[in-house]
C-alpha cells in the first residue's frame, strides 16, 4: 500500500486546483514569560519576534502548492497591512495572487497568538464578520468563472467569516459542468452545500450538525448517512483525531474506516486543512477514496507534529510512507491476510498463529511470541480491537489504541504479519487463517483453547507455550505507580 500511495505522489502533471472561502493572517507573537504583571495577576510577555502565516483558506492554499499542485485562491482581502501580508506570503508558497478580491470596507482577517515556550497565552481576533456587499460578491463570482475553468479539484475552505454566500455557493456546487468539489464545512447548516461531491466535518462539526452524539462507531455511520442525504452529497468523510477518519458513500454501497497514524499530538492547529488539501491533491492525481484517506491521515500525523499552521510537502508524504512501509506491510486486514497466506503456503511455509489483547507490550509477550515464532516460519498476530479488549477487560482499558498495538507488534522481528479482530475470541479468525499450529499460553490448559477442534481437523496442531511468571499488563502499570484502569 505505501508504494502504491509513494506512486501517486509523483504524478507526471501537476493537478490544477481552486480553493474558495476565507482568508486569514495567522500572526504568532513569540517571547518568554519570567514575571507576573503588578497590575493584574497575568504573566508578561516579552517579545522577542514575530512570524505571519496563511490561515483559513490560505492554509489549503499553501500544502497544496507545497504538494506541487498548481493552486488558484478566491477569497477577499483588505486595502490593508494585512491584505499586503497575504499577498507576499501567497507569492512565496507559489500561489498566484489573481484571485483576491480587495474590499476597502473591511479588514483583512487576522489572528494574533501570543506564545511563550510554544504554548499559547492568549489569541487576539480582527475581523469583521458577514457577507460582502452586492459589487464584492459579483467580483468573486467574476474570479470563480476565470479560475475555475480549468480546474480538476475545488475546495470550499469556509471559516464563516462570510466570504462564502449562497450565490457564491450555488456556483461552486451546483452549477452545471463544475469540477468535483469538496467542502470543510462550518456551522449547523450543511443544506447549504447540497451538491457538493465530498464534506470532510470533524467529530464536533458533524455532532453539531446532526445534533447527535458521536460515541460509537455506529453514531458515526448513522451521522455520515444523514448529512450524505440532508445536504445531497456524494460521500462524507468525518475525520476523528486519534480515531482516523470514516467515510461513507451516499448510497451505502462503500464505507472505509481509516485508522490514524501513531503520532505525538503536539498542536491540531491546520490539521482540518491538511487533510482536505490531501484529499484534493490525491484526488485530483487520480487516487480512489480509499488511497485519498490513507494519504491524508499521514498528511494529518504530520502536522500535529509541528506548531501552528504548518504546510505538509510532497516530500515529507514520501519520507513517512518510507519510513512506515516495513510496519505496515506486516499489518494488514483480512483480505490482504488471505493473499499473503497463500503466496507463504505456496513457498512451503509452517504458518503460526496466536492472538492476544497486547495492551502493555513487555518482556512476558517478547518471550512468549520469540517461542510461538519458533513453532513455524510465519508468525500471525492477531489482536483484539479496542472494544473488545474493553469488553473483557473492563472500563479504562485498553491503556493504547488497537493502531498502536499493531504497530508495535509489527516492530518485532519475530512477528511476520499483524491483523485486528472484533469479536470476544478469536475463533472466526483462526478459521480463515487455518494454522500449521496455533500457540496458546500454558495458563489455557483447563481453560479449552478456541479454535482447537479447528486447527486439529485441518490437521495442525496445538501448542501451549510458557509464560514469564511475573510479567503482565496489571504488573507493568504497577510498576510505573499507576492502577490497571480496568479494575
């Protein structure tokens, strides 16, 4: 998959993609804090420097160009300071300033963030909210006729800040002939982009728009299906932070549930941008939905990496698929499990499974799962999903995610591949893998081990291999003067 994704990423000719909404200076006021006021009990900074960036549709703007997209920008701008900022922070990303409409009756739309030691102390808003005039909105329907005739992508980028009005909306979405669009929505009416072909909401977006709440995967299906229908969309994808993102196509017929790259969340700022700018780019190069999503989650690992807003380079895609392509290639779902089976029986391989929750990784599992692999030549994984673990385990577990459990186990030289499992055992998986030998631990020898009756018909075997008394998850927390949350 990584090099699939790697190919997409070098496309011959550079898509050609329009983003509309609103445009925002993100200023960040950098300096240190070592007192407290004496007339007010707040700390003081003292400024050392500042640094202006794109925000709100220029933060699409600038990780699409610097994906190699060729990136037009509608949006309106001040006869100010500000809109002067944009205009020379456009020309460096290598976005062309011909789209930006200058209205004198309002300010350019800035954000101020006052930082010390890179956590914000406050954030200071200039702007002034709601439609522009009758003359503006007709000169940003004049850009949008020129820039998007050519067009492989639009992306609606809206900040409620006013830029994007009905009509402006009604031309990007539904007129006849227009690009595939896709929208980063904001407020409670979605109706509003009925037409459109993608709507990437993020969890609180979607809740507010549905009025439901998002706690369990079937919540997020039921909240995709009826903001597809309400707003007359092609598809829907919420994006969920550490979950990943789930999409669902309009009619039913396709779901995907991408689980997010393991990273060290450090600022969301621009993450929401990040992703629609990747989907566009993906998109627009010829990627499926699936790919698209895929792309995009790494696009998002990466920027809540960094401070502030921060554009994500082709370059910076390629490295991490590089650097995550061992890990996921042995991390697979079933269908890609089957296949790989296959090929291994057809080189004459002794085929290993056994299964576990794997919460706290110790030096107990790594003994353990060194034996099992000694029983074959392919060791199988497979790992409980985070529901079922909680389910046998109780509220507050599992301690890590199902995706990073998987990629930890996936860093072991003894494992070879790593697949998930929903239910409570793991029977139905055992029977679509079909192992030379199943490996168990010693503590199921009264127990009766799932799957024997199985494996022993299809003529393997079963193994009970030793535990490292000592070691468990409950132990480790312990140790670290933390409770087992699932006690």
């Amino acid at each position: 998959m990584s090099r699939a994704l790697t190919r997409l990423l070098r496309a011959e000719r550079a898509p050609r993609i329009l983003i509309v909404g609103d445009m925002i200076v993100d200023r960040y006021q950098y300096g240190a804090t070592t007192r407290i006021s004496p007339e007010a009990p707040i700390p003081v900074l003292a400024a050392e420097r500042d640094e202006h960036k794109l925000g709100g549709c220029g933060n699409v703007a600038a990780n699409l160009a610097a994906l190699g997209a060729d990136t037009r920008v509608v949006t309106v701008v001040g006869d100010d300071y500000g809109g002067g900022i944009i205009r020379r922070l456009l020309g460096e990303s290598g976005c062309s300033d011909a789209g930006l409409v200058v209205d004198t009756s309002r300010p350019t739309t800035r954000k101020t963030r006052l930082v010390s030691q890179n956590q914000q102390l406050l954030r200071i808003d200039e702007e002034v909210v709601g439609p522009p005039s009758e003359a503006i909105e007709e000169e940003l329907l004049a850009r949008i006729e020129a820039e998007s005739a050519d067009a492989d992508i639009v992306v609606v980028s809206d900040y409620g800040k006013g830029v994007l009005t009905e009509r402006i909306l009604d031309r990007l979405c539904r007129a006849p002939g227009r690009p595939r669009v896709l929208v980063d929505p904001k407020g409670r009416d979605y109706a509003r982009y009925r037409g459109a072909s993608l709507l990437t909401p993020n969890r609180v977006e979607a809740e507010t728009a549905t009025g439901m709440k998002l706690g369990t995967p079937e919540d997020i299906r039921e909240a995709a299906r009826r903001l597809a229908e309400q707003s007359d969309l092609e598809s829907v994808i919420i994006t969920l932070g550490a979950q990943g993102m789930y999409c669902r196509l309009r009619d039913g017929s396709h779901e995907w549930s991408i689980p997010a790259r393991a990273r060290s969340v450090y600022d969301v700022t621009g993450a929401g941008d990040t992703v629609i700018a990747v989907l566009a780019y993906s998109l627009a190069v010829g990627a499926d939905l699936e790919q698209a999503m895929r792309l995009a989650t790494v696009g998002a690992g990466l920027t809540v990496q960094r401070f502030g807003v921060a554009a994500i380079t082709r370059g910076d895609l390629e490295d991490a698929l590089l650097e995550s392509s061992r890990l996921s290639d042995k991390v697979c779902d079933h269908d890609a499990l089957v296949r790989r089976l296959a090929h291994e029986r057809s080189e004459g391989r002794r085929i290993v499974f056994t299964n576990g929750c794997f919460d706290v990784l110790h030096v107990g599992h790594l003994g353990y799962l060194q034996e099992a692999r000694s029983y074959g030549d392919v060791l199988v994984v497979g790992v409980n999903s985070d529901a079922s673990v909680k389910r046998l385990k109780g509220e507050g577990r599992p301690v890590n995610t199902h995706a990073d459990r998987m990629a930890l186990l996936s860093g072991l030289e003894c494992v070879s591949l790593v697949t998930g499992f929903e239910q409570d055992t793991p029977l139905e998986l055992i029977k679509l893998v079909t192992p030379d030998v199943l490996v168990k631990g010693e503590d199921w020898a009264d127990k009766g081990v799932v799957g024997r009756e199985w494996v022993e018909e299809h003529g393997g075997h079963v193994v009970l291999a030793n535990l490292h008394e000592g070691y468990s998850s409950t132990n480790t927390l312990q140790k670290m003067g933390l409770e087992d949350p699932g006690r």
